[in-house]
C-alpha cells in the first residue's frame, strides 16, 4: 500500500548555525551635570543613543562633579 521513498532513513544535510557574540562599548561621561546632560542630549539629537540609555548623573563626591555611563552593545556573526 505504502512504499518508502528513496528520502526516507536519511540524515538530514548538516547545518551550521553561524556563532553570535557581542561587542561591548562604554562610554563615561564625567563632568558639570549641565555638561553631561548637554553632551546626553546632543547624542540623542545626532541619534547615537537616547537618553534613557544612560545611568541617572551620580555625584562623585568632588564638588559638582557628576557621572554618567551608557553602555552599547552590537552583534556580530562570524562563521
């Protein structure tokens, strides 16, 4: 009734998933916090990144010194 085709008890092909990893960039900002915001807001304006992508200003501790960091990662395929 039913007959086996010529395909059916073979392996698939192999197939290789190409290898996925990050790169990983930080950018610091150190400064006035008039400063790192300005410089926050001319990169959101430029489109590099928005503005949430960065750290709440942290005081450092000197006077009126603020931190800031934004980390951006990019995907790369090798293989």
């Amino acid at each position: 009734m039913f007959q086996p085709s010529d395909a059916e008890g073979m392996a698939p092909a192999p197939f290789t998933l190409p290898t996925y990893r990050q790169e990983t960039l930080r950018h610091i900002l150190l400064g006035d916090y008039a400063a790192l915001m300005e410089a926050i807001n001319q990169m959101a304006a430029l489109r590099y990144c928005d503005k949430i992508a960065w750290s709440d200003p942290i005081p450092t501790g000197r006077n009126g010194e603020y931190l800031s960091v934004m980390t951006r990662r990019r995907g790369v395929t090798t293989g």
